[in-house]
C-alpha cells in the first residue's frame, strides 16, 4: 500500500516536472521574443519621437509667423476702419481712400447723447432687419461688430465694456481671431474669446441665446450665459440719460438713482417702457397696438364660421337638400355683404403677425443696445475717449446693420428736430393725417451746426439729402390713404407696405451709396493678406495634423509592447502575457460555454448560440501567495451584467502552470461570481518552481 502512495506521489511530482519544463521552456521563449520585438518597437518609437521634435520646432516657427500675420492683419483692419471714423467724425479730416468726400464730417456735429441715440436708433432699425430665423437672439449684433471694429467686447454675465489696447498682444491676437472665425461664419458671427471653438472639442454651438438682458420675462429662465449672473445693482440703467438728451454723454450719474431692489426685476419692462415711448418707436407701438386688435376681430369671425360649421346638419335627403340650401340662401341674404376676401386670413394673420415679430426684435435690439451704451458710459475712458469711441461704433453700426442712406436722413430726422420742418413725428404718427409720418417731414430741408472748430456745417450731407428727396418723390407716388387710415376694426384683403402707417426696413442695396462709404470695411476679405493667412493657416493645420497622426503612433507602437516606461503596462510582469493578448479559451458545463478573452471581455453562452451574458470586462492579471497549496496567477473580469436583484457579475481565473493555455473547470461558488480553473506556461514561473521544490 505504501509503495502504491509513493508510485501515485512520483508520478504527480513527474507531471508537475513534465508540465513546468515543457511551460517554462514555452513561457521563456515568448518572453524572449517579447523582449526582442519591445527594444524594436521602442527605438521605432524613438526615431518617431526624433521626428517630432524637428516638425514641432518648424510648426513652432510657422505658428509664430502665422500669429504675426495675424497681428499684422487686424491692425490694418482696425486703422482702417478708425480712419473711417475720423473721416465721418471731423470735416476737417479726410481719408484718401475714399471717394465719398461730400459725407465727411456726418457725425461730428451730434453730441454724445445724440450719437448713443443714433446708435440705439440704428440697433432697433437692424433687428427690424435680422434674419427671422434668428429670433432666440436678443442682443444687438452689429453693436457687437462694430465694437470689434473698434476693438472692444464686453464681458459675459456682466457686459462689462473692455478695450483693447495696441500694445496687448494677446487680446489682439484673440481679436483677430474672432474676425477670422466670423468671415469664415458670415451667418453665425461671436463677438467675445469664449465663444471661439476649442481644438479639443467639438465646435459650441453657436445658436445659444445670447440676451443682453437676463431679466426678460423670468430671470432664471433666461439665464443664458450663465449661472452665476451678476448684475451690479449699483450699475441699474439711468433712464433719463437718452431719453431727452438732457446730460452730456461721460458724465458721472447719481449712484442714487433708481430703486436698486426693484430695477432686477422691473429694469427690462422700465427700457422697454422707454423704448417705445421715444418718438422713433410711435409708429412702430401704434402698428402693434391696431394689429392687435385687428387679429381679434380676424378670431371672431374665424371662430363664427367655425361655430357656423358645426351647427350645420348633414342632408340625407333630396328634401332636405332643398331645405338646407334654402336656409343657407337665407343666413347668406341676412348676412351684411364682406368687405374682406376670407379666404386671404391666413395669408394676412401671417403677415401681420411677422411684422410684429420684426417690431418685437428691434425693441430688443434697442434694450440691448442701451446696456451695452451704459457699460462704456461708466467705464474708465476719459469723455473725449468715449466720444471718439461712439463716433467709430456709430458708424460702423451703419455698416453692420445693413441700414442705407435713407435710413441715415431717418436717424437724422429724429434726433435733429431742426430737420422737422416744426413737424412733431409723435403727433404725426398719431394724427390720423392719412400720410406716412415719414411724408410728413417732406420736401427734406437742410440745417447747419457748428463742428469742433465752430464752423457752421449743413446738415445732412449733400448725398444724404439728395437720396430723401428721392425717397419724399417715391412717397408721394405710393400713398394709400386708406390703408394708413385703416380703422383697427377693418380687415384688409391685402396687407399693404405702411398699413397703419409702418413701413417694413429692408437692407440696403449694393448700389447705395452707404455701400459705397463702407467700401473694404465688410465681412467679406479677398485682400492679398487675407488670402496668404489663408494658407497659412491650410499649412498649420496640415502640420498640426501630421504631428497628432505620429504622437497618435508612438502611443500605439509604445502600447503595442506594454508602455514606454516598462513590460508593467499590460502584459505581466516580464512580458509574458503578451502571447495570447488576442486570444480567447472556452470550456463546457452542461449547457453552457463560458469564453475568456485575453484584455477583453469574458462571457456565458447557452450552446452555440450568440451573445450570452457579459461576465466583465478584463481588469487585471496579478499573482497571488496562496501559502496552501499553490503559487497561482490570478486573471480577474469585472463590471458584468448585472444580476436580478444582485451584485455585477465578475469572474476570476485561477492560473496554475501547464504546457497549454486551456480552462479546465467553471464554478459559482457565490451568486454571479465565477471562478475558472486554468492551466497555462505563464504560471510556470520561478515561483511554481520554487513552491513545488522542482
């Protein structure tokens, strides 16, 4: 019997002999072979690495040339459209580059107060303009271009106003940045750094919501920049300053002025208020107030006919046929004969209802224009700073918002009542004179102010005066008396341009003379230096690209064989698992095949079948002291599916040495935790050796 033990022990103890020479011989030479195709992969590496150093270094040097051209760029962006400003600010100064000498000196005689009324005036003219597709925006957008014209942007969350000064390299830099991106985006413009598109994301979309006042309606939900918005209540709005020009422009207001716990909640409605009390607005509050009421009595009558279409009964007989049409005959004879097409409703409901919307959006574009005005108003600049500052944006709000040369004679009429003729547009729009309010200030006159150097100089400009005579010409030929006329109870067959004396803004053309004026000051840049940062920039991203595309193959050579720092990034501790890194082994129990796959998944199969249930995800190979019986390694899977009011499935592999890889028994010794016998030459390490005295 003692012989039969010692037999049966000798022979296991062979097994385990046979199993580590034959495993550790195995495991030896993957390692070695490891070993060998790491130095390889890691001076393949190296020699990428080199490579990269010399085009980082050329990239470095394009991008600074690039930069510089940059600069370069949006300086003469800037002189030419301050040169401009000048040109239309000072009648003394010219710019050589223009041909519209005759509008030289348009701004100078308007004072501060005036000039951030014309601006305002300009801003609510636009947003009559802006594209309808555009209606989620609030903010003045041309107010926000010129301001880059004039290299400033206001803040988020608060609209703090900062220039940019000449010598701050990298505001400019993020300046030219900002044009670049919105001549590329003519439809989808930003005005400050953080809306630029980040290299590392995907690009921010760009039809957020950008109110210049977040109290609209309700406060929070229409926090649009931020959570955090911080309006300073010492900064409420100073509701007098333009609505009679009564303060110079720069002057320091009363820190007192208005009730500062009420102006959150009721400052928007109070701009509103001022808006649409402003002479400029009469006509535009008194289109709203008539189309309001005429879109009523189109609900009545659409809401009689449909009441009108419910009670009637269906005929079924030849009889009652004859008696329905009687009866119809009837109701029609009783009826008062329409003085209206019923069938052009909806065409006229549409109608009215866009120019409401247009209405709408140039009231919040005028808003917005106001607290932006205020920001500059309470900045740092000295008076003359500021001044200089509103002639450039003036002007180039012009430009911007489309706005043409008898938009210009407009803005002209309302803040120069001198230009009027004695004619109070507010009582003109109210007048029921059967006249547009325009008309009433028709033939145009001139007028002159004294500029900077105390020279009397006429108003408007010969170019600008001749175009509204043109246009007083081309009123007296449309006029539609009745349609201006128009009682708010009447429904018209056709809504008619100047019904209830509004008249619908269109951009100007490219024959204006204003398109003239602002000649190389357009979002559109054909010019040779444009054209070359253009390619510049082809060849940066070029480059930028070839160096992510070898960074992204050194990390995959380097991951290839553990990681550059050593074998520990992966595959064991010398290597040895990376022979069967794409390898899967598979074992039977009962019904099931349960499959583990190296550095990827292990799962749980019926049969033959497809899919299964996921046991985990791999996530870890590890060697474990069982000071027992055995020194083992241990491949672990986790985060499986989870079980039925259970934990996650996972599962661990037990590794003991063998010739083969191969699974040799399946277990759930816990609920949805399984544990894998597994023989494999990785485990026929020194340890196996020295554990079982070998």
């Amino acid at each position: 019997e003692c012989a039969v033990i010692l037999a049966e022990e000798r022979r296991l103890r062979q097994e385990l002999v046979t199993k580590y020479q034959a495993g550790s011989s195995i495991r030896e030479q993957k390692i070695a072979e490891f070993q060998t195709l790491r130095k390889e992969k890691l001076e393949e590496a190296e020699k990428l690495r080199a490579d990269m150093f010399f085009n980082e270094k050329s990239l470095k040097q394009l991008a600074e040339a690039y930069n510089d051209a940059m600069l370069q760029w949006i300086e003469k962006r800037l002189k030419k459209n301050e040169a401009r400003g000048e040109t239309m600010g000072y009648v003394h100064e010219r710019d050589a580059n223009i041909a519209m000498a005759d509008l030289k000196g348009m701004l100078e005689t308007l004072r501060g107060d005036e000039l951030a009324r014309w601006i305002i005036y300009a801003c609510q003219m636009a947003g009559e303009m802006a594209d309808e597709s555009n209606l989620k925006s609030k903010t003045c957008i041309p107010l926000r271009m010129a301001g880059l014209d004039s290299a400033v942007w206001w803040e988020p969350k608060t609209y703090e106003y900062t220039p940019i000064e000449k010598s701050d390299t990298e505001k400019n830099l993020l300046l030219a940045q900002i044009w670049d991106y919105n001549l590329k985006n003519p439809s989808n413009f930003i005005w400050h750094p953080s809306h630029l598109p980040k290299k590392t994301e995907k690009r921010r979309r760009l039809d957020e919501e950008y109110d210049d006042y977040e109290d609209y309606d309700d406060y929070h939900d229409h926090d649009y920049m931020d959570d955090e918005y911080a309006y300073d209540e010492e900064d409420d709005y100073d509701h007098d300053r333009y609505s009679k020009g009564s303060r110079d422009y720069g002057r320091n207001r009363n820190d007192n002025d208005g009730d500062s716990s009420e102006a959150k909640g009721e400052n928007r409605e109070q701009l509103l208020e001022l808006i649409k009390g402003d002479p400029f607005s009469y006509t535009r509050t008194l289109f709203l107030n008539k189309s309001a009421r005429m879109l009523e009595k189109i609900e009545e009558f659409q809401k009689k006919v449909d009441d009108a279409t419910d009670d009637e009964e269906v005929a079924e007989t030849p009889e009652d046929v004859e008696k329905s049409d009687r009866e119809a005959q009837e109701k029609v004879d009783k009826e008062p004969e329409l003085d209206f097409d019923p069938m052009a409703l909806p065409m006229i409901k549409n109608q009215v209802k866009r120019r409401q919307e247009a209405i709408e959006r140039g009231f919040d574009y005028a808003i917005s224009a106001q607290v932006l005005l205020e920001k500059i108003d309470t900045s740092d600049e000295s008076v003359d700073e500021k001044w200089f500052r509103l002639r450039t944006i003036a002007m180039s709000v012009i430009n911007h918002g489309q706005l043409a040369s008898i938009h210009v004679w407009q803005l002209y009429l309302s803040l120069m009542p001198e230009l009027r003729n004695d004619v109070n547009l507010a009582e003109a729009a109210e007048a029921q004179t059967c006249v547009a309010p325009w008309a009433t200030v028709c033939p145009p006159r001139k007028t002159t102010r004294p500029n900077s150097e105390n020279t009397r100089f006429p108003f408007p400009p010969e170019p600008i005066f001749q175009d509204a005579v043109k246009y007083c010409d081309h009123l007296s030929s449309i006029q539609n008396a009745e349609s201006i006329c128009a009682a708010d109870d009447t429904i018209p067959s056709e809504l008619e341009d100047g019904h209830f004396g509004y008249y619908e803004i269109s951009p100007r053309s490219q024959d204006d003379l204003i398109t003239e004026l602002f000649e190389g000051l357009e979002v559109v840049d054909n010019s040779p230096e444009r054209e070359e940062i253009l390619k510049m920039q082809e060849q940066v991203q070029k480059m930028e690209e070839d160096l992510e595309d070898v960074k992204a193959k050194i990390a995959e050579v380097e991951d290839s064989v553990g990681g550059k720092d050593g074998a520990n990034g992966g595959f064991g501790l010398e290597g040895e698992l990376h022979s069967i890194k794409n390898e899967c082994f598979s074992f039977e129990a009962a019904k099931y095949v349960y499959e583990l796959c190296m550095f990827k998944g292990a799962k749980q199969k019926e049969g033959k079948s497809h899919g299964g249930t996921h046991l985990g995800d791999w996530s870890s190979s590890k060697v474990a002291d069982d000071s027992g019986d055995d020194v083992r390694r241990i491949w672990s899977w986790k985060k499986g599916t989870k079980c039925w009011n259970g934990p996650e499935r996972s599962a661990d592999a037990m590794v003991s040495c063998g010739a083969t890889t191969r699974v040799l028994s399946a277990d759930e010794p816990e609920t949805c935790r399984y544990v894998f016998e597994v023989e494999s030459p990785i485990a026929c390490d020194e340890g196996f050796r020295a554990f079982h005295s070998l």
